[in-house]
C-alpha cells in the first residue's frame, strides 16, 4: 500500500514537467512558425534579405529551365537559354545565397540558392563540353565557324539548328572568359561546382581557347560584330579586357579548392596574357575599330571584370562612357545601335550598308547600366557616386503587380517613331517609353544586377563576398593567398625587376662571351636540369594542345 502511495507521488513529480500533447503543440507553433510568418517578430536585416528572397525566386529562379539549368533572355521565352544571361542569373542567386550565409540561416535558402547557381554553371558547362570537337577545330583554325556557341535549346541544352541561328555571332571571347572568372569567384568562395578530372581538362582548353583574343576578331558582347551589324567581327576592347581578367584570376588556380591536387590546377601562358594586357590598354579607352566607346566597358573596367588597376585609365573609360552614351534613362550601348528601336527591321539578320545613319540620337537607353555604375562604384567603396546613380535607376523602375514590392527593372527605354525628328534636334527631350514587359516578360539580365545591386547597398553582402579574390583591389593591396603553384600579377605596379640567366649553346660561344667579362654556362653544366631551344618548346605545347581529347 506505501509502495503504491510512494509511486503514485512520483509519477506526479514526473507528470508535471512534460506538457500535455495538446499546449505542446501550441508552443512549438509559437516558436517556430509565427518568426517566419510575422515580419515584426524577425530582425530589419532578415526582413530585408526575405524581400530580396521573394524578389529573387519570382524574377530568376523560377525561370530557370529544370532540365539544361539554363536560363531565358526574357522570363516568357520558352526555347533558347542564353548563356551570358544565365551567367549573371547565377551571381544572383549565389549572391543571395552568401547574403544567408553572413546570418548563418537555418531555413536551408542557403543551400537553395547556392545549388541553383552550381546548376546554373554546371548547365553551361554540358552544353560546352557537347562541343569539345569545335573547340578542338578552333584552336588551330581560330575561325568562328568552329566557336563555342553562346545560347542552346532551353530544355535539352543542345545546340541551336534553327536558320537565324546560322548567322548568329556565337564568337563572344569575353562571353566563355566571364564564365571562367565566375567560376573562380564561386570555387573561392567554397562552392563545388567542378566534379571530375575531364571537366578541369576542359576548362584547361577553355584557357586555352580565350589565350589568344589579342588577335581574334570576335562578335562582343552585343553579338553584332562591328557597329555597321553586317556580319563582320571585330577586335573589342570589352573582350580583351575580360579576357586578361579571367586569366589572371585563374593562373594557378585549383579548381577542387584547397583539397585538389597538382593535377586539378589550370595554367595560363603569361606571354600570351601579356599580350592581351598591352592590346587592352592601348585600345582604352575606345572599344573598337568601329565605336568610340561603348556600355560593355562599364562592366570590363568595373563589375565583375575589373581589367584595369590604372586610376587613369579607370576613370577616362568611366568618363567617356557616361559623357557620350547616358541619357534620361540610362546609357545607350553605342552610337548609332539600332537595337530596340522602333526604325529596326527585325526580319533581317544585318543591316544594309549606311543604314545605322538613320539610328544616330534615338538609339534606345538601358538602365542596366545605371546599375553597373552604380554597384561598381559601391564595390569600390565610393558610397556618395554610388547613391547618384541608384537614384537614377529608382526612378526608371516600372510598375509589375505580379513581384513582390511592385517593382521591375525594363531591358529598354525607346524613342517614339512620331517624336524621333524632335529627339534628333534636342537630344533628351522627349520622353522615352519602357519595353513592355507584358509582351516578352521581364529582362532576366537587368534584374538580375539588381538584385546584386540592393543586396550591395543595403549592406547585406561585402564587396568580398561577390568578389572573393578581390579583383575590385590593385594586386599589391590584396591579401596575400598562399598559392603553391603558379601565379603571377595581374598588373605590373611599381618597376619590376626582370633578372636574366644567360647559357651558351657551345663551350666555344662560352669562351667568346667570357672575353667580354660574360659569365655563363652551357646545358651540359647545369644538367640534370634540362634546357631546350625555343623551338622545341614551341613544338612540344602544340601537341600539348592538339592531342588532348576528350574521353
């Protein structure tokens, strides 16, 4: 009988610490669920990353194609992905994504974002390799023919066989060198996005394919070649630069992070990034040939690029750009640029000869770059220039019900056909009306940047976060990363000192040159080192080069 009083009393004592199924319930309702449904109970900073969130999932991710992982031009194109568009749809999800990671988020929309980015590139990265025999054919033939194509089928990621594709200018160097510096940010910043050793040997012969830009014409970033859009390609100063950038940045650079082995490092000929370095300068600050400036060069010399370190440079591309090409909402891309505009014949694939005369003064404006400049600057640490130009860019916004907050960013604005003749004679007169987003939805580019962008100003993300190695700082400011391989500076600051070791081919010539005080050596006294001519060194990287196949 005590022996029952006793237990009854300690299942008592027991009993009063759980709760009862049903007041559990309602507690763990209130601590887990009302944080994520109520905005008031959750920090500023989280509140503000949720928006973007929202913004992100209904402006990018729910666009990207769940089969390629590649992405649309426009959010209602249903049959051709893009690969440059899909390039910075990425930076913004990972972008997003490291946003998450500074709050050490929980939710698991780290994860989320970051897997999409790795699809995103890992999708470019099949489409590519699909083509490992043009890219064979280009490096010793170096004609566009054989070019590594820049949009594929959006569902199946395979090559494009419809007529305008054809006449398509699928040779963009700066295009597969964004890729590559995108690809070196995100490996940076921990994210996997390369698998097996065939997929470092092709992005060794992706280096290979952008090494000599410095003397191949290519189509730029517009696609179109020259500004005459006749089918023409030309040397641009916007792909050189992006060029230099990613060979610098990928020098030396393992692709499986600080757990890969010698076998998974991408080298890069310093002679020939040497030589895209010099051309790109001397070009600057004009782009080509055929343009005197031209809106790709916001994003060579500033985000994500970041080509030059010269300050000289640096501001003369910036000035000129923003004198000759902005307008009341945003920059034109080139004089001239029929793109967009209402006098544009878009059955034909190019333009009759002298027919850009009739584009001068109403070419269509892109606020995008707005927000290039604008986040470029913020990168850079130049707050007050950076709030200018978003301030700019708020006010070329145009109304969407359908995102959260309201907002979107339009691809274009363009010049009514009845205003175009008062436009010509006061240049920013008229008012300009936004590409109709109700009609090939939004402009996955432009919204894409600004996202970037409100994350950047709102303090969110650090310039390091989106810039991992730094590339927005002059080589001789950034930390100093151990690199066991081989790396060597992006531009040459201060007077560098060029040592020279002299070997004599003959012990005859050793004598000659030891007449006039010259100490050297011949290759059989340095042996077992190994010292070859420069023609069998020549011969011996172009079969490195031809025999590489992929398995």
């Amino acid at each position: 009988m005590s022996s029952s009083v006793g237990g009854a009393a300690l299942l008592k004592r027991r009993s009063a610490k759980p709760l009862t199924g049903n007041l559990r319930l309602r507690r763990l309702t209130k601590a887990y669920l009302e944080p994520l449904d109520d905005n008031k109970e959750l920090s500023p900073t989280v509140v503000k990353i949720d928006q973007i969130y929202d913004l992100t999932q209904e402006l990018i991710v729910q666009c990207q194609s769940v089969t390629s992982g590649l992405f649309p031009r426009y959010s209602k194109d249903r049959d051709v992905g893009y690969v440059k568009d899909s390039i910075y749809c990425a930076m913004a999800c990972w972008a997003c994504s490291v946003a998450y990671k500074r709050l050490d988020d929980d939710r698991g929309r780290q994860t989320e974002l970051r897997q999409t980015a790795v699809k995103t590139m890992r999708g470019i990265l099949f489409c590519w390799m699909q083509q490992s025999s043009h890219l064979d054919s280009f490096k010793s033939q170096n004609s566009s023919e054989f070019a590594l194509h820049a949009r594929f089928d959006l569902s199946s990621g395979m090559c494009l066989v419809t007529p305008n594709d054809s006449h398509y200018g699928h040779l963009q160097m700066d295009l597969v060198a964004l890729y590559l510096l995108t690809l070196v940010q995100m490996i940076s910043a921990g994210v996997k996005v390369i698998y097996t050793h065939h997929e470092v040997n092709f992005i060794q012969n992706l280096v290979f394919y952008i090494e000599r830009t410095y003397r191949t014409p290519d189509f730029g970033m517009w696609e179109r070649g020259t500004r005459y859009n006749n089918g023409k390609p030309e040397l641009h100063a916007s792909s050189l630069g992006t060029v230099k950038a990613a060979l610098e940045a990928i020098n030396g650079f393992n692709l499986y992070g600080s757990t890969g082995t010698s076998a998974s490092v991408i080298y890069v000929d310093i002679d020939g990034h040497n030589r895209n370095r010099t051309t790109f300068e001397t070009i600057l600050p004009r782009e080509s040939n055929s343009k005197n400036t031209d809106a790709a060069l916001l994003l060579t010399v500033g985000w994500p690029a970041f080509a030059t370190h010269d300050e000289t440079l640096f501001e003369k591309t910036m000035k000129k750009c923003v004198r000759r090409l902005e307008g009341r909402f945003g920059l034109r891309r080139f004089h001239r640029d029929g793109y967009r505009t209402e006098l544009e014949d878009n059955s034909k694939s190019f333009y009759d000869e002298h027919e850009t005369a009739q584009f001068q003064s109403v070419e269509s404006q892109f606020p995008i770059f707005l927000a290039c400049i604008s986040l470029t600057a913020y990168i850079r640490a130049n707050q007050e220039y950076g709030d200018i130009y978003f301030k700019k860019l708020q006010k070329c916004l145009v109304a969407d019900d359908s995102v959260p907050g309201g907002y979107i960013v339009p691809e274009c604005y363009c010049v009514d056909e009845f205003l175009m003749d008062k436009e010509r004679s006061q240049p920013n007169s008229t008012e300009l009306y936004a590409l109709s987003h109700q009609e090939f939805g939004h402009h996955l580019w432009s919204n894409a940047i600004y996202i970037i962008l409100m994350l950047k100003r709102e303090g969110l993300i650090h310039s390091g976060d989106i810039d991992p190695i730094n590339r927005h700082l002059p080589a001789s400011q950034r930390p100093k990363m151990f690199n066991r391989h081989s790396a060597f500076q992006g531009s040459m600051e201060g007077d560098p000192v060029v040592q020279v070791a002299l070997i004599s081919e003959s012990s005859r010539l050793q004598m000659m040159l030891s007449t006039y005080g010259i100490t050297t050596q011949t290759p059989h006294e340095v042996e077992p080192v190994q010292i070859w001519p420069s023609w069998r060194m020549v011969k011996v990287r172009m079969g490195w080069e031809f025999d590489w196949h992929l398995d």
